[in-house]
C-alpha cells in the first residue's frame, strides 16, 4: 500500500460472535420491544449478563432456520 489506506472490507460475520440487543435489532429488522420480547420468553437463545443481553450469532441463525 502506498501511502493509502487498505481497501476497506466488511466485517466477518462469525457464528461464534456475539451481538447486543442493539445488533440483534438490526440484523433481524425487528423493533426492540419484539426482539427483548423474545428474549425474555426464552425464545431466542442467548445469555444475561448482568443486565445485558448476548446473543451468539451462530445460535439465532440456527433459531431461525428451526434447528434450535
């Protein structure tokens, strides 16, 4: 690279990353109140951590592609 700045790429996107509500939010295009909804109806894996949400990627994909 001369000078400049490396191309810029996107994100991996990894199944064993972990998303806050905010990303999850994003991702499935859903409104918060749904997607904590969910959450807290166990409907969607994911973990509390202290009074946050995390969610791992790989494990809603597998949700929502009925495998979890």
């Amino acid at each position: 690279m001369a000078g400049g700045l490396p191309p810029h790429r996107p994100p991996r996107l990894d199944d064993d990353d972990v998303l806050t509500v905010d990303e999850l939010v994003s991702w499935l295009r859903l409104s918060e109140s749904t997607v904590l909804r969910l959450l807290s109806e166990r409907a969607i894996p994911a973990r509390k951590v202290g009074h946050q949400w995390r969610i791992r990627r790989g494990r809603v994909r597998d949700w929502l592609d009925g495998r979890e």
